[in-house]
C-alpha cells in the first residue's frame, strides 16, 4: 500500500508519519509569531470557571446559572479582573487555571483574535 501524501496545513500546524497506523497525525502547535502585545484582550471575554483554588479575590468571582464559581464579567464584556486600560490582567499571579492553560498562539486563541476581528 502507498503512503499517504501529506496534505498542506497550516502554518501553526506539524505533520508526522504515524508508523504503526501508517497514517498522518497532524499536531497543532502554537504559533510563536503571535504574542498578547498585540491583541484586544479576546480571550478575556471568555466565561471562565474557576475549577480549582488559585486565589482569585472573591469580588473578581460569581456563580453561573449551575452554582459554578466562575470569573465576573462586567457590562463590557470583559472579565472584571481587566485593566481596561493597558488590556493587562490584575490579579494574574491569581489567575485562574483555566486562564493559565489558554495557549497564547494556540487554536483557541487564534480563532478569538478572529471572531474578536471579525466582530469589528
């Protein structure tokens, strides 16, 4: 049986052979050209449940309509814990982990930059 040939992918993504199904897995890697200097915040107006204890001051928290402690969003949108001014985070020594896993360049982030651009 032939090989596959590998399809193009895009830029943040990395093809290998996967010997023992003899197909291709495809791995998304984040893209290390995107950083959070250049970005309106769009991730920060996500609903982010605080699963476990990382120190959130209470007053950044409520519950969602299942009792789930989750990160306050103000009239804006934006999480409460935003600087409105510098698009930085307040508390983010305290951040969530939720916040912490986002992958700044990863799928998730590039498709709010996109729905976040495209909203504009």
């Amino acid at each position: 049986m032939a090989t596959p040939a590998l399809e193009p992918v895009p830029e943040t993504a990395v093809q290998e052979r996967a010997p023992e199904v003899g197909g291709v897995l495809t791995t998304l890697v984040p893209d290390s050209r995107i950083t959070c200097d250049d970005c309106a915040a769009a991730c920060c107006k996500l609903e982010v449940v605080c699963l476990t204890e990382t120190g959130v001051p209470r007053h950044f928290t409520t519950r969602d309509a299942w009792g789930a402690v989750v990160m306050e969003r103000l009239d804006d949108g934006w999480c409460a814990a935003l600087d409105r001014d510098t698009l930085l985070c307040r508390i983010y020594a305290q951040r969530p982990l939720l916040c912490r896993e986002f992958e700044m360049g990863g799928p998730d982030c590039l498709a709010e930059r996109e729905a976040a651009w495209d909203s504009n």
